[in-house]
C-alpha cells in the first residue's frame, strides 16, 4: 500500500473502507494489499530458519517430544475452571502502531503493530476452503490463522481442547514468530475471537460468556469440515463473502520446512504441493473440489482415533500439547 501522502486509489478506498461501519475490520486488517513487501517477509522468514525447536518439528512429524513452553504459566487454566474474557488482557488497537519501547519483553520486535500485523501476508478470514473433506487444526493454524475469525472453527479449536496459548503458538510457530512479545499479541487476539464466536453462538447470554461452561454444554465438535461454517455477517441475515488467492501465494506464506506433515497433512496440504509443484496451471482457491478429484481421488487419509468422543483434534492436541 502506498503512503498516506501519496493520496493512491489503493490507500483511498482503504480508508473509505476503514469508515465504512458495514467493512469487518478484523478482515480489512488481513487484505494482501496490507501485506509487507516480499523482500522484508523473505528476509524475516531467512533470518527465522535457525529458530526451529521441537515444536515445529513435532507438527512436522520428527520429534518424540516438546521442549518446555513458553507459556507453561498459562498450565493454571487447565486446572481451574477460568472464565475467559476478552478484558483479561490489555487490548491494542488493530488501527495503530504499539509503542514498544519501554517494554523489554518484547525487544526482538521494536516496532509492533495491533492485531492485522501478526497476519500480514496470510489468507484473508474468508478466503475460500474447500468443501466435504476434513482440514486438520495444524492446517488451519498454518494456512489460515485468520479463519478464526469465522466463529466455527474457533469454537471447534476450544470445543476439541485448545486453549488460547495452545492456538497462538501453533500459528506463530510456523512462521518463525514465536516469543513472548508475539504470543501476547495472539493471545489477546484470540481471546477476543473466542468472546465474540461465543456471543454470536450463544446472544441469549448476557456479559461476559464463559467458555468452559460452553464447551461443558456443548461437548466435543467432530466436524472436521468446512460445511457448517458461518461467517459473522451471516448471523445478521447478510450473505456469506468469500474471496479467492493463488495455492502459490498461500504456500510462500509459510517456510516449506514447517508445512503439515504426518497426522496433520490432509487433503488442502496435499492440493498446496500440488499447486506449488505445478506452477504453470495456476490454480486458486477456486480449484480446490477439481485438484480433490482429479489428482486425490485414491488419497487415503490418516486414521482417524476410534476412542470414543475423540477425533483429529483431540489426538492432535495430545500429541502436540502433552
């Protein structure tokens, strides 16, 4: 995007849309024109290769166990039955640059922006994903962090187990941004998600919504699938909006070596490396249901746990989060 003194149609209409009451700013913050340039991304993500740790490499299948996390603090809401709400944190403003410079904790980064900088460069939150096949919840968090946005798949990560510190990092790892400055920021972030899913999902609850009691109520969500989700503007009787990217640009949004692999590869990693591996077709997101059948009809699929009211999710949660 070009600077405010250039005055471009570009920067106009973001500001037009960032007036508009009707725009979702949580979505206009996650535009690819808001994106930072391809060589500062490439030049973060090479100085980022020699950060790995167990982690990544037991989302990639190739480490027995996890080193100790950073936000092991956070063990005491597994314990209790704590009310999440969105004013248990400070909150930064998604419209402007935080001020970092009397906060050491978060030194690596000086200069950190609100909410839309952690998912700069990342599908928007209604990017369109493929219909009728399973996407694990490591898919979800490398490819789209910004689909939980969208109130079901949040409330699914919460229902199968995930804490809020358990999503931020399964986003922020792949991605080489993980440490304490960051995890807050996505913590807040997610915290906020949970909150607003939950009182689209619930309105008849007044004030603060409680998401142990939900999931309680609720109980775990098997549904792998894309099929019932409903993004925000449609709990106003407005029609869904979805848009469309190149599978190139969403792959180059993630280091290759952190790509699902194992358990966590389905059906969109595999139809990724498709695309990226045959970039001359050019598909997009528009192309998912014909690249399932055509290049995947025979692709069988991780078992899936057979323990009763366990899922993908779950099995993934224990296995990353001991």
């Amino acid at each position: 995007m070009s600077r405010p003194g250039d005055f471009s149609d570009e920067y106009t209409q973001f500001m037009d849309d960032v007036l508009n009451p009707a725009v979702d700013v949580e979505i206009l913050l996650t535009r690819p024109s808001l994106s930072a340039p391809e060589e500062q991304a490439n030049d973060l993500r090479e100085d980022d290769l020699h950060e790995h740790d167990s982690f990544v490499e037991a989302m990639c299948g190739n480490a027995p166990s996890l080193l100790p996390r950073m936000h092991a603090h956070t063990a005491v809401n597994k314990e209790r039955d704590v009310e999440q709400s969105p004013r248990s944190q400070p909150v930064p403003n998604p419209l402007h640059n935080m001020d970092d410079s009397d906060n050491t904790a978060n030194d690596p980064i000086k200069e950190r922006a609100g909410y839309g900088d952690q998912l700069r460069g990342r599908p928007s939150a209604n990017v369109r994903l493929p219909q009728n096949v399973e996407i694990s919840m490591v898919e979800l968090a490398t490819w789209f962090p910004s689909s939980f946005v969208v109130p079901t798949p949040i409330l699914r990560a919460v229902r199968n187990g995930f804490t809020r510190e358990d999503l931020a990092e399964m986003q922020l790892r792949p991605v080489n941004r993980f440490d304490e400055g960051e995890m807050v920021t996505a913590i807040n972030r997610i915290q906020q998600q949970i909150s607003k899913a939950g009182k689209l999902e619930d309105p008849s609850k007044s004030g603060r919504w409680h998401t142990a009691a939900y999931v309680r109520r609720a109980g775990r969500q098997h549904d792998m699938t894309t099929n019932g989700w409903k993004q925000k503007r449609e709990y106003d009787g407005k029609d869904a909006q979805w848009t469309d990217m190149m599978l190139v640009e969403i792959a180059h949004s993630v280091p290759r070596q952190n790509w699902p692999t194992g358990d966590d590869r389905l059906l969109v990693t595999a139809c990724i490396e498709y695309a990226v591996a045959n970039p001359g077709l050019e598909l997009s997101t528009l192309e998912w249901s014909e690249i399932i059948q055509s290049q995947f009809g025979s692709f069988v699929l991780p078992a899936a746990p057979t323990v009763a009211n366990s899922n993908r999710d779950t099995a993934a949660h224990d296995r990353l989060f001991p």
